[in-house]
C-alpha cells in the first residue's frame, strides 16, 4: 500500500478522484433504484438536482487535494482527513436531503392518482392510521393505496374545505387510506381509453402504437389514469379487468 509521502499531487487527485466517484455511484443506485425508481426521479425532479449535488462534491474534494498537496507537508495527513471530513458530510447532507422528500405513496382518489412524499405526511398523521402498515412510511418506492372517504358529511366536507384552502389533502392523511385492492371496483370505472392520450401527445404517437400492439398481442385490454406529481405529470397504464398497474408512462395525462 502506497503512503501518501510517496505520491505527487497529480496521482493523489486521480486516487482521490476514483474514490469519491464509486461512492456517488453508489449513492445514486440507492436513490435511483430505491427511493425514486422508474419515473419518479423524473416525475420529482430530483435527478438534476441529485446530480448536481455529487457532481459538486465529487469534483470539488479531488480539486481540493490537488491544491493542497505536498508531501513535505508536516500537517498533510491532517489537512487531507479535513478534505475527506467535509467531503463526506457534504454527500450525507445531500443524500439525507433526497431523502426527507423521497415519493412514499401512490395514491389512488377521485378518478386519478396523487405522488404522495414524505415530508407532506405528519407524524401526528401518520399515527392516526387504521391499519398499522401505513403508520410508517415506505423506504423502497412509493407504495400502492387507495383512498376511502368518509361517510359523515361533516367530516368529509371539511377534508373539502381543508384541501380547497391550501390545508391537508386526502391524499397525506394515512387515517383514510385502504389496500389499493380493496377499492379495484372505483378503479375500474375510472379508466380512459388509450386513445383519449393521442391528441395530448402528438410528438409520440409511435410509442402509443407500440404500447396498443404490445398489450394487444398479450389479449391485456388496458386503459390509463392520470398520475399527479409535484413537478412532472404522468400516465399510468392499467389493467381494465384486474385493474392492476401494467406500466407508468411519460406520456401527458392531462393539456
């Protein structure tokens, strides 16, 4: 193993360098690939944002060593440990960052489904679950729920009211929400066809087609429901017989 006497600054930066970029790899597979999977980076915007924060840090510590490195230096192990300190506090801050607003529910309500991310669900809420799965929120992707309204007036029209005023929507109170199978019948009856999608994408009429032939040559009748997110809306293709989620498009749902 080299010490760190024996290297010039130049090998130092490309060691240095080769480090912090496995790590921001790594990172990125656990944000990619577990909290934001498929679309949900895009649908979030977080894959810029992300990005821009590895590649900052990733290129600013390597940059850093080669500024600052002598091996005649006395204090160079000091100085570098600083470095590598501030390198790491800076990938956790950007990652618990991501974190903190990572999507956590997919929510199926009134005829479409809501992105539904952690920071927007209280504690105090999430304690008010029935069912104790939903009392804790998912590390893994967002997970699939429904939404089941309440039957006394009074109560559901203040959910009306709160969401009409900016307060609490339906779709970050745990207290109402049910297995997304439980309500298939609602989202049965909510599916629209394929083609209401085309006049919305006229730029990608190609990947209509194909998706129609697809699921037609599997005998998969399928539809779509809008997808709301906070940054980009999306299509999600669903089953018209299960009511099973097939796929989640890029496609517009909405003008």
């Amino acid at each position: 193993m080299l010490s760190i006497k024996a290297l010039n600054r130049y090998l130092a930066f490309g060691i240095h360098l080769a480090i912090s970029a496995s790590l921001a790899l790594s990172l990125s597979a656990v944000v990619f690939l577990l909290w934001y999977p498929g679309l949900y980076a895009y649908a979030s915007n977080v894959t810029n944002i992300f990005l821009l924060l590895m590649l900052v840090d990733v290129v600013m510590g390597p940059v850093i060593t080669l500024i600052i490195y002598n091996p005649q230096k006395k204090e160079l192990k000091r100085d570098l440990s600083i470095v590598g300190l501030m390198q790491v506090l800076a990938l956790l801050y950007g990652l618990h960052t991501v974190f903190i607003v990572r999507p956590v529910y997919l929510v199926f309500n009134a005829g479409q489904f809501d992105l539904t991310y952690a920071h927007e669900i209280s504690e105090k809420n999430r304690e008010k679950a029935a069912l104790a799965e939903y009392r804790s929120l998912p590390y893994f992707g967002p997970r699939l729920v429904a939404v089941k309204l309440p039957e006394d007036e009074r109560e559901l029209m203040g959910l009306i009211m709160s969401s009409v005023s900016g307060g609490p929507d339906v779709k970050t109170l745990p207290q109402y929400f049910v297995p997304y199978k439980n309500l298939s019948g609602g989202v049965l009856s909510a599916i629209q066809p394929l083609d209401k999608l085309k006049p919305l994408n006229r730029d990608r009429l190609q990947q209509l087609d194909e998706m129609e032939k697809k699921y037609q040559a599997a005998g998969i009748a399928v539809g779509y429901l809008p997808l709301k997110a906070r940054y980009h809306n999306l299509t999600v293709i669903v089953n018209r017989s299960s009511a099973d989620i097939l796929e989640v498009s890029e496609l517009k749902p909405w003008p």
